[in-house]
C-alpha cells in the first residue's frame, strides 16, 4: 500500500518561505506525477503543481512566479517551496500521487499540512 | 475561480439514489475523476477517469459523461456516504488541473 508522509512547518511570517517535503512509501516512484494541493474554505481544492521522477515539472499558472517543487529519488521524496508567503497562502496543503495518464486522477494523498500565515 | 462548476449542496434519503454532477467545458476533452472528503481528512479517490473505482470503494459509487457535464452516482445512499465530493479534471487549455467547487451530500 502507498503512503505519503508530509513534513513541514505550520506557522509562517509574511515574506517568508514555504518548504514542504512529502515521503512516498510503498509503491513505485518511477512512472508517476507527484503533485502538492492546497484547500481553503474560500478558494475550495487548488492544484499547485506537479514533478515527475525526472524532475519535470508543471505549475499553477496562479502560482508559477513564486513556486518550485523538487524530487529526490535516492529518498523517494519530493518537495514544495513557495516564496513570499502571505494571509492568503493560508490553507492545508497536500502531497498527492499523480496517475500516469493523460486523464490525470490522485490515487494516494498525504495526511495534509495546515499552513497558516501570520504576523 | 474554479472551472469546474457544481451545485454546492444535495440531500438524499438513506437508501435512495443521488446523482452529483460538474460542468466544464474541458469536460468534453478530458475524463473526470471523483473525489469524497470527510471533515478533518484528505480527500479520498472513489472513481478515476475511466469509471475505475479504487480497491474499497463501493460499487454503489459509479461515474458517467454527457458532453459538458460529469456525473457521479450514489445508488443506495448509505449514512456513511455523507461527505463533501469533488470532481477533477484539466483545465480548459488542458494544461493544469482543476477541482470542481464541491457539492456537500447530507444523507436524511
């Protein structure tokens, strides 16, 4: 069974630097889009981006300028950092695992991380 | 804002049948996926694009297509049913992904 365990802080400052890390378990990492969500109440499930076991990467288009997600096989990890932080980056943030296909669906998902901005 | 658009809320009676849709014009490209979140949980994948159900997930739960509109079928609501559901799929340029905006499902 895959598992995906999310590390990171959550409380931040304006201005500082989201960095999220996301452990796959079971499963294999090859093959896969391994991707990070965000939920608020206001803006509902958002997707942030993706990266494949090559280090390709897709984002938001929202969020493009101020996100970059990174994969380490050797740890079968991947990671999120998200500059510039703001109120507004106030959310639970998910690591979820990308289906192969073009129809892309997320099979497994991390237990979530809630970020919350504040001074 | 999302482009994918569905009813915020549907009730259904336990036992009875209850159809949740969301409409997007990239729905006409590419499939839709389904998605069911409980309070204070990760969403949890009930159906894939290609009306797959993950190993689990009840065969009560089915998925269908008609232009525009996907739809996800609860056929004998049970209790635990209760939850919000999304739906998911690319965006109209088909270059990112999209969520649908949620549909809440009481069970009365």
């Amino acid at each position: 069974q895959v598992q995906l365990h999310q590390r990171g802080p959550g409380l931040l400052k304006p201005s500082e630097t989201l960095s999220l890390s996301c452990a796959v378990y079971g499963g294999s990492f090859s093959g896969y889009y391994w991707t990070w969500i965000r939920q608020t109440p206001g803006r509902g499930l958002e997707w942030i981006g993706e990266v494949n076991h090559s280090g390709g990467t897709n984002y938001n288009p929202s969020l493009k300028s101020r996100v970059t997600i990174s994969v380490d096989t050797s740890k079968n990890q991947f990671s999120l950092k998200l500059s510039s932080v703001s109120a507004a980056d106030t959310a639970m943030y998910y690591c979820a695992r990308g289906s192969r296909w073009l129809h892309r669906y997320f099979d497994f998902w991390g237990q979530g991380t809630l970020l919350t901005v504040s001074s | 804002s999302s482009e994918l658009t569905q009813d915020p809320a549907v009730s259904v009676a336990l036992g009875q049948t209850v159809r949740i849709t969301c409409q997007g014009d990239s729905l006409r490209s590419y499939y839709a996926s389904w998605y069911q979140q409980k309070p204070g949980q990760a969403p949890v994948l009930v159906i894939n694009g290609k009306n797959d159900r993950p190993s689990g997930i009840p065969d009560r739960f089915s998925a269908s297509i008609s232009g525009t509109t996907a739809s996800l079928t609860i056929t004998g609501t049970q209790a635990e049913d209760e939850a919000d559901y999304y739906c998911n799929s690319r965006d109209s340029t088909g270059n990112y992904f999209v969520f649908g905006t949620g549909t809440k499902v009481t069970v009365l």
